[in-house]
C-alpha cells in the first residue's frame, strides 16, 4: 500500500459516507494539483506530470469512488494555475489532462489572471478558457469555470466572467467570503464580509455583487447560440434542436432563465421571438415556452420602462 493507494481509499469512504446526498453536486478530487520536482519541465509546457501522473491518479482514484458510488459526477481539474498560465503566456501548447476512464466527469479548471491584469490578463482568461471548450469537445465531458476571482477589481471579474461565457460554461467566483481565509485577498475577494451576520447593507460587497449576479440560462430546452448581459439588458438565443443531433424538442418545451432582482431593482420587461414567457412578471426565474414550429428562440430582458 503506497500513498496514492491510501488516497484513493480516503476518497471511497468520504464517497461511501455522501453516495445518494442530492446536497453533492460533485466530487472535487484534488484542489490545483502541483507537479511537485516536476515544475520547471512543466512550467515550459512538459506533458509528463499531466499524462504519467495526474491523469493515472484520477484513474485510480475514480475507480474506488465508483465501487460505492456511481452516479455522483467527479470533479476533475488540470495542474495548478501556476502551472499553465506562464506556458499560456509564451505561447506553449499546455496539457490539461489526459483520458479519464469515467464515463460522469468534469473538466473543472480555475481562471485567474488579476495580478497579471491588463492585456496580458485578457489573453490568459481567454487562452485558459479555449483550452478548456477544446478538451471539452475532445472529449465530449463539461467544463466548468469552478474557481475565478479573488477580487474586487471589476474589469479583471468581467473579463474572466466572459472568457467562460463565451462558451456557455458555468462558473463559481472565489469567494462567498474571504473571512479568515489565508491563501489570498480577504479583504477584498468575498460577496459578505463577515458570514455570521446577515448577507445585507455595509457587510456585502455590492460592486462584486452587482458584477456577478448576471441573467443565465438554468434549463435550456434546446441548443445555445448566442448569450450576453451588457448596460442591464440580457440577450439569449436558442434553437429547439437537441444539442446530440437527436430531433428538436417538442412545441412548448421550456427553458428557465434566472434574472436576479439585484439586476432589475424596478422589475424587468421581456421581448420574445419564436417563444412566449408562461412565468409571472418580475418572477426571479423567467420561464419561455418554445411556439409551434419554431426553430429559434430570442430572448431579451430589459430593465422595465
């Protein structure tokens, strides 16, 4: 028994203890895996931590996880930011993982950039961001922004909050709260300062706030073809043909979309084209029902008049 042996059986009893919790959305096997020696080869774009050691370790590790769980998806991400941002950065072909043997995984990769900022902070959102779309459709399995942020800097937030949205992945900020957090910014990279008080008035940072709580689609009933939320008006585009090529989705099908009141203080309009809204006014999730013979479905929320 080595230590990767034991880790995998860690991970089968913490499986074993959560299998079947609706609360778990996901098993994150390892947070920024570092390749240790290995750094410097890897730094310069080396696969050989990516391909003889990390990705045999999510192997292994999925493996135990399955034998007590099997429909709980596993949250998988590539090495440390550290690790492929610099080759980002001199325009080196970076590995993000190899094959894992698991047929309910996500790519889950971070995105930082803020200390880097300006230009070069913009070419390593998107950079990271395409490389994720890419490993995603090579492998037909999600990506998900799962960790971004840090800050309280709202161009460097947008700008990463774009790079994921442009190719419809969702995302989670770092973090709720920086309270007695010791890797980063505490000062500055929470939604809520202090969490045990109320979520309200001086103890939330409302620019943050503000900058995250954007309109997006929950539930699509079709394929995604266009999404922004620019000067407080969302727009969203969608065909009701199935994204595997399978047939379209019946007459009437819906999609949820949440608009959070933040946004739309006063309520929200809605102009929709090949699909009409069944949800009631200023609901916090807007809910479109596709017309009869539509093909495309366009939404636009707006601020109300």
């Amino acid at each position: 028994m080595g230590l990767l042996d034991n880790y995998a059986l860690t991970w089968q009893h913490v499986a074993s203890y959560f299998a079947g919790n609706s609360a778990v959305i996901g098993y994150d096997i390892m947070n920024e895996p570092f390749p240790g020696s290995n750094y410097p080869v890897a730094l310069l774009g080396g696969s050989f931590f990516v391909t003889q050691q990390l990705t045999p370790m999510y192997n292994q590790v999925a493996a135990a996880i399955r034998s007590v769980d099997g429909t709980t998806p596993l949250y998988l991400e590539p090495p440390n930011p550290a690790v492929t941002e610099v080759p980002t950065l001199l325009g080196i072909p970076v590995a993000l993982l190899g094959r894992v043997v698991d047929p309910n995984y996500v790519l889950a990769f971070h995105n930082y950039c803020g200390p880097i900022g300006g230009a070069l902070c913009t070419k390593i959102a998107n950079t990271l961001a395409v490389q994720a779309e890419n490993y995603s459709k090579r492998h037909n399995v999600p990506a998900m922004m799962n960790e971004f942020g840090a800050t309280s800097d709202i161009a460097t937030l947008t700008k990463e909050m774009k790079s994921a949205d442009r190719y419809f992945m969702s995302w989670a900020e770092w973090a709720y709260t920086g309270f007695g957090d010791i890797t980063g910014s505490p000062d500055v990279e929470g939604l809520v300062y202090d969490p045990t008080k109320p979520p309200v008035g001086d103890n939330v940072n409302t620019g943050n706030l503000l900058t995250l709580a954007s309109p997006y689609p929950q539930l699509v009933s079709g394929t995604p073809k266009s999404w922004s939320f620019s000067n407080g008006t969302f727009t969203f585009g969608y065909s009701t043909a199935k994204v595997d090529g399978s047939g379209t989705f019946a007459d009437g099908a819906l999609t949820t979309i949440s608009v959070p009141g933040v946004e739309f203080p006063n309520g929200y309009q809605v102009t929709v084209t090949g699909g009409h809204v069944v949800s009631a006014a200023n609901a916090a999730q807007l809910v479109v029902a596709s017309d009869s013979g539509a093909t495309m479905v366009n939404v636009v929320v707006s601020p109300a008049l």
